[in-house]
C-alpha cells in the first residue's frame, strides 16, 4: 500500500500537467509510454515467456500509459468542447444575418410604400 500511496501524488501530479497540455504534448506522452514499455521489455529475463514479458512491462510504465490516456482524453474533450462552442457560435451567426436581412427587408418594403 506504501507504493500506491507514492504513486497516488504522481498519477494527479501527471493528470493534471496532461489536462493543461492536452494537445501541445499528446505525442510527447505517446513517446515516453512507448519509451517506457521498450525499455522495460528489453530489460526482462531472456528465459520468460514472451506474453509474461509484455505483461511486466506494460504494468512497468502503468503511469506513463496512465498519463498518455489522460492527455488524449483531455484533447478529445477540448476538440468536443471546441466545437461545440463553434457550434453556438455559428448559430448565433446565423440569427445574426437573419435578423439583418429580415430588417433589411421590412426597411425595404416601408420604403417602397413611402415612394408610392
């Protein structure tokens, strides 16, 4: 439990350096995962089975996957969120220039009558 409680503070240190830097370092967080995993792959025993080798080190660099995955959550939730406030955006747009050319059009029509 000793380790966990040590690793607890770097898994939220990590998330949130993930979340503030989602989509300026998501291959950043890729490569060190990736970095991670080789390593602690090459450094297993050469008589392990190969899938126990994978396991052990894919649970070596656990934080580092942890992090990589919360970046990538992060930036997809900043893109969905982007758009969505583009969304709204361009419907406010819209309303925009449709109540010009609906004002434009009854200016147009009162016009027209005055010049009768």
């Amino acid at each position: 439990m000793g380790r966990a409680a040590g690793i607890a503070p770097l898994l939220l240190a990590l998330a949130g350096a993930a979340a503030g830097a989602a989509g300026a370092d998501l291959g950043g967080f890729e490569a060190r995962w990736h970095d991670c995993v080789r390593q602690a792959f090459s450094g297993q025993p050469l008589g392990m089975e190969r899938r126990a080798a994978q396991r052990a080190a894919l649970a070596a660099c656990k934080p580092q996957e942890d992090a990589y995955v919360h970046a990538m959550l992060a930036a997809q939730e900043a893109e969905a969120r982007a758009r969505a406030t583009r969304g709204v955006a361009a419907r406010a747009r819209d309303w925009a220039f449709a109540a010009a050319g609906s004002a434009r059009a009854t200016l147009g029509g009162v016009l027209d009558r005055l010049r009768w």
